[in-house]
C-alpha cells in the first residue's frame, strides 16, 4: 500500500544539529551522533505506524481541532 506522506529525508547529525538550533537549542555535533539512532529507531517505529493499511476505518474518536463556541 502506498504511503500518502512523503519519503522521509534522510536524518544525518548535521540536520539534527540544525533542527536543534531551530528550535534554539544548543546540540554539539558529538551529542547529536550518539542521539542519531535513537532518533533513527523512534522514525522507524513510525513509518511502521504509518504502513498500517486502515482502509475506511472510522476513528475510534473523533478529532475537531476547532475551540468550542
């Protein structure tokens, strides 16, 4: 089945480092290596969440990301 997001780019210690600084935080290229697979396994876990044919499965609860009137 064919995924409706997009292929993931590939995470390196660099973008990681990048994203870091985005969200202004201080992350040493060393700290973000040894994170790198662990970030890596929690992405993997997601893509396999994300594989799970749903086919017109009805949510268990529905979603409204309106505030109430």
């Amino acid at each position: 089945m064919a995924s409706d997001w997009p292929e993931r780019p590939k995470l390196t210690a660099d973008r990681l480092v990048a994203l870091a600084a985005v969200a202004r935080l201080t992350l040493e290229p060393a700290q973000a290596a040894r994170l790198l697979p662990q970030i890596e396994q929690i992405f993997g876990l997601l893509d396999a969440l994300n594989a799970v044919p749903l086919g017109e499965t009805v949510p268990a609860s529905p979603f409204d990301p309106r505030q109430p009137d």
